[in-house]
C-alpha cells in the first residue's frame, strides 16, 4: 500500500468509498439528513485535494482530507477496515502537521475510540455539526 494525491480520474471510486464508509459507521444519520449530506459531497469530494491510499493496483481505498492541521476527513472501504490504512493515512497527516486536529461525531463510537488509541485527546465539544445539524462533534488534537 502507498499513499498519493488523488487525480481527477478517482473522483467516482472516492464517493463510492464516503457512502460505504458512511453507510457502515454512520448509522445515527437522519435519512433526509444522509441524502442531504450526499449531495453536498458529491458537490466539492471528487474535486478535493486528497490524500490517497491506495493498493498495488493504485486503487484507493481510502481516503483523507487535510486544511493545514485540522484533518477534515477521513475514510476507508469498510471492506478494507483494519488493515491499518486509517493508521497510515493519519501517520502521514502527524509527519505534516504534528499539531494536527480533527472533529468527529459523538455518535461515531467507531471513529472516535479509533482517535483515542491514537493518542488524540479531547479539547472540546460542538452540540452540532458544521452546517448546523443535531449531531455533536468532540474535537480532538493529536497529543504530544
């Protein structure tokens, strides 16, 4: 497995990856909300500057967004789960950005023990996502 920038090319396998991995971990979501949420990704994801991790077929199968230190996304085919591609990804991220940052939902029991055993703590708490919908974010900060 390696890591690379994602291409134009990707742009279908990356929003196949976000709706299985949301699908599988993402089960708190409101239907409306989760084709809402759909929609407004499909809109800027494909075009994003991503991180890729991909396998010796370069296929990606996953993916992770970064705005300076704050990872703003991180997903893995559910199908790829516990290969340690998460860990590869953020490792790369924390080589980058030592101070680096994330949010996840409170209800994402999944992701957020996955951050904790990574050594992220919680510096705070939002009772909202970032557009404004009833699903509370913990913000975490890598430690050291």
């Amino acid at each position: 497995m390696r890591l690379r920038r994602s291409r134009a090319a990707d742009g279908a396998r990356i929003l196949a990856i976000w709706r299985d991995a949301v699908d599988a971990t993402h089960d708190f979501l409101s239907g409306a909300d989760r084709i809402a949420i759909e929609a407004e990704v499909r809109d800027f994801l494909p075009a994003a500057p991503l991180w890729l991790a991909v396998d010796a077929a370069d296929r990606p199968l996953g993916f992770m967004l970064l705005d300076h230190a704050h990872m703003e996304a991180l997903f893995i085919d559910p199908a790829h789960r516990g290969h340690g591609i998460g860990r590869l990804l953020v490792a790369h991220a924390l080589a980058l950005h030592p101070g680096l940052t994330t949010d996840v939902n409170e209800q994402n029991e999944q992701a957020l023990g996955f951050y904790l055993r990574l050594g992220f703590v919680p510096v705070g708490r939002s009772a909202t996502d970032g557009q404004g919908r009833p699903y509370p974010l913990i913000h975490l900060r890598a430690a050291g």
